[in-house]
C-alpha cells in the first residue's frame, strides 16, 4: 500500500509532465464512456497527452478506448477530456482507476462530466435513451478510498450527500427540454463486468432499486466525490436488461447503439458546460 507521500509524489510527477505539454488549465474534466470519443468533435483543441506519455497513468487496453487527454475550449469553457477510461474488469485496482481523476483535480478541474454505455433496468427506458444519473450504488468489490487517506484531499469517511450535483441534475433537464431530447433520470449500478448479467442478476439490480447497469463510473465518482469535485453524469441505455424479455447483446450492438445516439448526449453536454 502506498503511503500519502508516494501518492503525492506520484500526482506531482504526472501533473509535471503534462504541464510541461500544455498551458490550458482545465476547470471541466469530461470522462468519454464507451463509442463516445468523438464527444471531443466541438473542442477547439488547446493540445494533446496520450497516456502511455504520463508517468504512473496506466494504459488503455479497451480498442474502443483511445488513450488520451485532450485540452481545449468547449463553448468557450477551458475542459480536458479522458478520451479513454480504465474498467476494473482490465485487471486495473481501483486506486489505478482513481489516479486520473486525482490528476484532473490537480490541473484545475473543478467538474467531473462522467459519460458511459450502460444496460437499461427500467422498463421506461429504450435502448438510444440518454439518462442523467442521479444516484449510483457501488456493487464493485472494493473501493478507490481504500488505503491511506490524504486529509488534503479529502476525508477519510466521506458522506455521500448528493453525489451527483441536484443543480447539475436540473441543468442537464432545463438543456434536455431546450433541445427538445427525451432525457431519462436514474440510478446507475456500478459492477465488475465483464460478464453482462444474468435474467435473475437484472431482475435483482431492478429490486435494488437501479435503472441502469454498467461496468465504470463508481469509482471514479467516488474519487472525484472525495475530493470535492461536483458531478455531473451520463448514460446512454444501449441495451435493455429486462429479465422476462432477454435476448442476445454483442459488444457490436452496445457500441453502435452508443455511437448512434452520441450527437444527442454530445449537443447535451456541450449544453450544459455553456451554462456551468
Ligand atoms: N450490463 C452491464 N454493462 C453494460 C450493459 C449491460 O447490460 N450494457 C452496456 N454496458
């Protein structure tokens, strides 16, 4: 386990690297799920940092997931984007997927915009349905604030109040109504993958009180909610989890039902930073 200062040595590392490559001090970090890399389409491009570039960030091994940092002005707002995210079903630990977030945090960012493909539980929902995310409930084995807590970051027992910011929530509501989009509001349950669930796994995360299901986000969430950052959070239903009506789900169809409704989720977002 590492101590405070390792950690901290390690965030100084990385942050010297990348401001060694760019100027632009970010205040939005944009979190790019599943078939949502060309969200960045709108930047106007300030630079680029691929990962494998960053001392101590681990590295992409998802091929939808491209690897980079990208830096720019979105509707005139400075924001860096992860153009690619780490899964905890790549064998990375959860300090692993925290460490970007804290990286995001010490460039400047003070909002986390989390995006990512996720399975629908509520029967309301279709799949292309965009939804803002709420609540979550963290069904991952673990947890990224395990280990030595840096009290400067945050505390050790963080509550978990309004996680998801309730002005963000209305934002994204007040954008969706303006751009005339169908925006579902929910719950999104965080676990391992890389299975998808089971009829009787779906028809349990339903009871639990979810609607919609995905392998990311928690941790970072969580992460980025230790250290005070405010969160905004996105889903693209790509795939219905209804146990009494399942049928088979490719990584094909979750991804091209992803990029299909990618111009909505992308306008949305675009959106709701115009107005943060
Ligand atoms: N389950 C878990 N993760 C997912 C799903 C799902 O049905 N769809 C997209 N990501």
């Amino acid at each position: 386990m590492n101590t405070v200062e390792e950690n901290r040595k390690m965030l100084a590392d990385a942050i010297a690297v990348i401001k060694d490559h760019v100027a632009l001090e970010p205040r939005i970090g944009i979190i790019l799920g599943t078939g949502l890399g060309s969200l960045v389409d709108g930047i106007e491009m300030a630079g680029v940092v691929d990962y494998d570039s960053i001392p101590h960030f681990p590295v992409s091994t998802v091929e939808s997931h491209a690897g980079r940092l990208l830096f720019g002005k979105l509707r005139g707002k400075p924001v860096v984007c992860m153009q690619g995210r780490f899964h905890y079903y790549e064998g990375y630990s959860f300090q692993q997927i925290g460490f970007p977030i804290r990286v995001l945090k010490a460039l400047g960012v003070q909002t986390l915009i989390v995006s990512n493909a996720a399975g629908g539980l509520n029967p309301n929902f279709a799949p292309g349905d965009i939804m803002v995310i709420k609540d979550h409930i963290n069904f991952f084995p673990g947890n990224p604030l395990i280990g030595r807590n840096d009290d400067s970051l945050g505390d050790r027992f963080p509550d978990m109040y309004e996680v998801y910011n309730r002005k963000y929530v209305q934002l994204a509501k007040d954008v969706a109504l303006q751009q005339d989009l169908r925006l579902q509001e929910g719950v999104y349950v965080g676990l391992t993958g890389p299975c998808l669930e089971t009829a009787a796994e779906y028809r349990m995360l339903r009871t639990f009180g979810a609607d919609a299901v995905g392998m990311s986000t928690v941790p970072e969430v969580i992460t980025a909610h230790h250290q005070h950052s405010k969160i905004l959070g996105f889903s693209i239903i790509t795939d219905m989890g209804l146990p009494d009506n399942m049928h088979p789900c490719s990584l094909e169809d979750v991804i091209g039902t992803a990029s299909a409704a990618e111009p909505k989720l992308r306008d949305l977002i675009a959106g709701c930073v115009e107005r943060m």
